[in-house]
C-alpha cells in the first residue's frame, strides 16, 4: 500500500492535481455516488437480480485514488490504517459481532 500511496502522490505533484483535504472528501463522496448508480444500473434499478457489469471496477478505483489522496493530504499510512480496522472488527467479533455496538 505504501508503494501505492507513494505513486498517487508523485502523481498528483507531476500533474498539478494536488487540492485542499476538504475538496478531496467531496471528490470522493461523488465517486462513492457514481458507484452507488454503477450499481442501481447493475439491477436494472432493482427490477432484476444485480448482475456484474465492468464499469463497477473503474468506479470502485475512482474512489480508491480518491480516498488515497486524502491519506495523503494527511500522511496516513492506509496499511496502518486498516490493519487498526481489523483489530478493531476482531475485538467486536469476539464480544459476539462486528457492530459497533460491541466497543
């Protein structure tokens, strides 16, 4: 992950597409949004059973990039980040499930 985060960066500084980390989290709920509508598209809207369609992987690495640069607006390590989230869902799991009502 880091080797990832690293390239999105150099990428970002090559390319002028450095941004403030608020526009970033805007960016990327707009991703997250066009994966919602990839998805309502894969099931016709609900009208059939949801059935893959390519464009999911294109929209699911917009919001990927996009989450990395605010990691990177930030300096945070994502494969720390998520090995913290593990622990955390363990914890959870042990008390009987993975909500959080069990923290």
């Amino acid at each position: 992950m880091k080797k990832i985060q690293a390239k999105i960066k150099s990428f970002c500084v090559e390319n002028n597409l450095e941004s403030p980390p608020e526009h970033r989290v805007l960016d990327t709920m707009s991703e997250l949004g066009e994966v919602a509508k990839e998805i309502l598209k894969m099931s016709n809207y609900g009208r059939e059973p949801l059935q893959y369609r390519p464009e999911l992987k294109a929209e699911l690495g917009d919001v990927l990039y996009s989450l990395i640069t605010i990691a990177n607006s930030f300096e945070i390590d994502l494969e720390e980040a998520l090995e913290q989230v593990v622990e955390k869902y363990e914890k959870r799991l042990q008390k009987g499930s993975a909500g959080s009502e069990n923290e």
